[in-house]
C-alpha cells in the first residue's frame, strides 16, 4: 500500500507540470487519493 500511494503522488505531481486543463485535474484527482487514504485511516488512530 505504501508503495501505491508514492506512485500515485509522484503521477500526481508529474501531472502538475505537464501543462494545464485536463491536466491538472487528473493531477488533483491522483493527489487527492493518497491524501483520502491518510486522513480515513489516519484519523482512526487518534481517536
């Protein structure tokens, strides 16, 4: 799992620098996964 949330944040940024319009979307979208994940799981354990 932890190695599918780096590939997903290094396309995401790699997406960033590519250029703009779908672009950035698909950039957002694959930074916002790993981030989801962190903060679903993550809040599990302060609690």
């Amino acid at each position: 799992m932890p190695i599918l949330l780096a590939v997903l944040t290094t396309i995401g940024l790699l997406l960033a620098i590519m250029g703009i319009g779908v672009w950035h979307i698909l950039s957002w979208v694959a930074l916002g996964i790993p981030l989801y994940i962190m903060i679903k799981y993550g809040v599990k354990y302060f609690k």
